[in-house]
C-alpha cells in the first residue's frame, strides 16, 4: 500500500514521541509498504515562535521564522529513522524534489505541485521522504504557509496527488470523537464520518483534521485519524468516508413554508421547543428552520403543509405570546455546498448579489458552516439554479 503519515505537533511533542512515530514508520516500511511522512512542527513550537515575533515584520520574515518548526522536525524524523536503517529523505521548500508550489496569489499551483508529487511517488519504493507540513514555495522560490494546521492540507493533498491508497492523521485523540475529549467527559470514537459532517465539524472548531484539508479528500483516498500511541499505522482509528463535493442542488419536490408570529418569540426558547415538539410527535419532518425576532419559520414538505399548519395552530391557541401561522407555497430550496465558504468574507452577497439583479425574492438565506440555502418562490426555482450556478 502508498500511504502518507502526518503527524501532528503533539505526536512529535518530545524525543519520545519522535522515536514512536519513528517505530512505526518502520514497522510499516519493513511490512513491504510505501510510506510518505509528512511532519508539523513539535509540540506548541508554532505558537512559540508566533509569540516571539515581537517586533514589525513582513509576511516573507515572519514565514520564514514560523517554517523553522516543520524544517527542524522533518531533520529528527529523518535520522530517527537513519537509526532504524531506514533510507530517508527530508524535504522542504527550496529544495530541487520540494512539491507544494504556489502562484503569486498564495493559491497552490495544482499542475506543478501534482507532477512534483507523482516524482517523489517513483522514489518511495526505495526512500522515505519526510516533508515539512504546512510550508509551500513561491513562484520566486519564497517559503509560503498554507494557514494554521496547514499540515494535514499538506497530507491529503500529497495523498490524492502522489495517487496513495491511504492518509493516515497521526494525533493524540484515539480518531473523530464523539466530543472535544479535553472538554467533554466520555467522548468515544465515533468509528466512521462523512466527509461533509467532518468538514461542517471542522470549520465549528473541531481541531481534529483541518477543514481546508478535506477539500482533498476523493473517494479513492482513504483517510484515516489515529492516536499516535495506537503505534499501529495501518488500522484503527476513524475512517473519514466519501468524496468531497463542490455542489449546487435544487431540492425536486416544492416545500411549504409556515410562519409562527408572536410577541418577542426569539427571546422565549420554550415555545421554539413546544413548536417542533409538536412537530416531530406528528412525525412532520423539517427541512429548516428560520427565525426573526417575533417568528419563526418552518420549511417542510408541501405535502405535509395542512397538517402542519393544524398543529401550530392547537401551539398558536395554547400559548398567549403567539398570534398566528401562516403558510406561503410553493417554495424551492437551492443548497449551495462547498467551496471554503466561511472563509471567504462577501459569499453570501456574491451568492445573492445575481439573484437581487434578477428581482428574484428571497423568502429566506439559511447557511451553516458549509452551506447556504437559498429560499425562492417555486416558479424562480430554475433561475436561481442557472444564476449559482458558475460558483466554483
Ligand atoms: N470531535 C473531536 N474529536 C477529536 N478531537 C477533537 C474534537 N474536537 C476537538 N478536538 C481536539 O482536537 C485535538 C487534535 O487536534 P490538534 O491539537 O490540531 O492535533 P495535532 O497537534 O495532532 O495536529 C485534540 O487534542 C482534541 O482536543
Ligand atoms: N505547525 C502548524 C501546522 C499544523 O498543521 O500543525 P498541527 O498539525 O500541529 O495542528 C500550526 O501549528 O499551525
């Protein structure tokens, strides 16, 4: 099997750690597998030497600190595994094989980095290359960063492009889990994820796996997060499923939107939970919710919308604070999925910029981390498809 191992800042944070990851680099390689590591800096040392920059510098000085991090972990990887009698070769920007390259924009240039990568691919079955994560190179031979957690970009990104079978996430959590562990009291592994949950948790805050990283992610690659103690590179751990999608999806059957109007409904979190309590007894399922300060709004199928709106009503009479439900249909939704989308200030005007040009009405714009869905009248249905499109 090909396989790149990344291992995190905690799995190198101390000469210990570097001999575990080292051991199981070269059990897997003594196993007859073709192994790529790709190694971030030890311990807290990015925060460390972020910390330190006291004084002005410019982006060119200050990347070149920070990058002093990977550059030194990937010499310990390489002679922890010399002593192993493992034929290893460290790489990083600036060096002829080095293989994430940038444009001058800072986007990675996907022809060059892919073809770099396919040659360090050739060279596995008789080395193992150890390459500083989260580092890249400029057009003018610059060091570049991929942006904090950066590495585990740099892992699947090497995976899909040097064609490896397996990612494996080395960290010190046992996979994906259930909870923060540090916060949270009984988090287990959760075994298996999607990578569109994984990615929707991972640009929330769950530090696991780089939200960026997964953009790489396709279905031949399997990705996998391991405890770095579990020693076992092969097994174990989380499996990351499925293949990332950039996607513009227009729900086929019309939905019904029913409006809840009361006094300051916002403010009163009972009655949300009376509303979709009475809801969910009557198995009505919701597609999305929307709420205002004195309403809420509840989008489900249209089919369903009589019943619905008799239930919200018995809700709308029993409590003082509402006044009344109404229902608008048809109505379409359009989920725009994808992209980097919480990391590009202005998408959703892009986004709703066309549809305003076109007098399209917005009844409602429902976005999560990694998605935003776009409610129109259901005759606007195809033109709002037509105007998003050219997103990606
Ligand atoms: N749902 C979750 N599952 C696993 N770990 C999580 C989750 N949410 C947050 N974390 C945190 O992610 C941390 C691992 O990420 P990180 O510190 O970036 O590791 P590394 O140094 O290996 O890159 C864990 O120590 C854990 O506290
Ligand atoms: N060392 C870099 C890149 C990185 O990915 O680190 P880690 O794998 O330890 O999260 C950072 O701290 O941002």
């Amino acid at each position: 099997m090909r396989v790149v191992a990344k291992f995190g800042g905690t799995s190198l944070g101390s000469g210990e750690r570097i001999d575990r990851a080292a051991d199981s680099v070269a059990a897997a390689v003594e196993d007859g597998h073709e192994i790529a590591v790709v190694a971030s800096a030890m311990g807290s040392t990015t925060d460390d030497l972020l910390e330190d920059i006291t004084f002005e510098t410019d982006e060119a000085d200050r990347a070149q600190i920070v990058s002093m991090g990977e550059r030194t972990s990937v010499r310990m990887l390489k002679a922890a595994l010399a002593a192993r009698g493992i034929e290893a070769q460290f790489l990083e920007p600036g060096k002829a094989e080095w293989p994430v390259i940038t444009d001058e924009y800072g986007e990675v240039d996907v022809e060059e980095t892919q073809k770099r990568a396919l040659e360090i691919a050739e060279s596995m079955d008789e080395t193992v290359p150890v390459l500083t994560g989260f580092l890249a190179e400029g057009p003018d031979g610059s060091i570049t960063t991929l942006g904090r957690g950066g590495s585990d970009t740099t892992a699947v990104m090497m995976g899909k492009y040097m064609q490896a079978d397996e990612v494996v996430i080395v960290t010190d959590v046992e996979g994906v889990m259930t909870g923060d562990p540090r916060v949270v009291e009984g988090a287990r592994n959760v075994g298996e994820i999607s990578v569109d949950e994984l990615r929707n948790l991972s640009f929330r805050g769950a530090e696991v796996v780089a939200p960026s990283a997964l953009s790489y992610k396709d279905g031949r690659l399997n990705v996998r997060v391991v405890h770095y103690q579990h020693g076992d590179l092969l097994s174990g751990g989380t499996s990351i499923e499925g293949e990332f999608k950039n996607l513009v999806d227009l729900r086929e059957r019309p939905l019904a939107c029913l409006t809840v109007a009361g006094r300051a409904i916002r403010n009163q979190p009972g009655v949300f939970y009376d509303l979709s309590k009475a809801l969910s007894e009557s198995d009505v399922n919701v597609d999305a919710v929307a709420s205002g300060m004195d309403t809420i709004t509840f989008y489900i199928d249209e089919e369903e919308a009589e019943r619905a709106e008799n239930i919200l009503h018995r809700e709308v009479i029993a409590h003082d604070t509402l006044s009344s439900v109404t229902v608008d249909s048809p109505v379409a939704v359009v989920r725009v999925t994808g992209g980097e989308l919480p990391n590009q200030p202005g998408i959703v005007n892009d986004i709703i910029s066309p549809l305003a040009e076109e007098r399209i009405h917005l009844q409602d714009v429902v976005t999560s981390a990694t998605s935003v869905a776009l409610f129109v009248d259901w005759d606007d249905r195809e033109k709002t498809l037509e105007l998003t499109q050219d997103l990606f």
